[in-house]
C-alpha cells in the first residue's frame, strides 16, 4: 500500500513538472513572436505602408490608379480605400477621374457639365 501511495505521488509530481514546462515553453515562444514582431524588417515595411494609406484615406485629391496587372490583395486595398474616401467625402480620385456619390448613395461621374451615373 505504501510503494503505491509513493508511486501515485511521483507520478502527480512528475505530471506538475511537466506540465510546467509545457507552459513556460508556451509563453517563451510567445515573447518570441512578439520581439520578432518589433524586430522584423517587414513589420517595418508594413508599418510605412499603413502610414501611406491612412494619408492617402484622409484626402480624396489623392489620385488612386488601379492597373491591370496588379495583385489581388492590392485591389481590394485599393478598392476599399476608394470606398471609404466616397463614404466620408462623397467624392474620391480614382484613375484621374473624380467619382461622386449623392446623399441617396448613387455613385456618378461628371463628363462635359453632365451626371453620368455608375
């Protein structure tokens, strides 16, 4: 009875111990991922692209020129940056040309003093 209580109890501190380890490798490698963060050459990148948007967000003089060959990710930045500039200003610059958008949500371009709706 006593070699099994001992057995019992070693292996309930064993488990305890490993268990320990376990979480402590867990919040190590989060740290890790979080230094890394802050130390990658392309949080940095993206952290100048993100400033890049938010200045290009803010004023809808700025011309967005969507190409042919461009990414995917790319458009739909492109794109929800034109509709967000559209929903706060009611206008946006979107390859030249300014695109409006009236207070009933219709979207339209002025051609030759005349409403051309989208």
């Amino acid at each position: 009875m006593i070699k099994f209580f001992i057995i019992f109890l070693s292996l309930i501190i064993l488990y305890f111990i490993l268990n320990n380890k376990i979480f402590s490798y867990k919040k190590i490698n989060k740290i890790k991922i979080f230094k890394n963060k802050f130390t990658n050459k392309d949080a940095k990148i993206e952290k100048i692209f993100l400033r890049n948007n938010e200045r290009i967000i803010k004023d809808p003089n700025i011309d967005l020129i969507i190409g042919l060959y461009e990414k995917e990710s790319e458009l739909k930045q492109k794109t929800n940056i034109h509709r967000a500039r559209l929903a706060k200003f009611k206008k946006s610059k979107l390859n030249g040309e300014f695109i409006y958008q009236d207070l009933k949500g219709n979207i339209y371009k002025i051609e030759n003093k005349k409403k051309i709706y989208i």
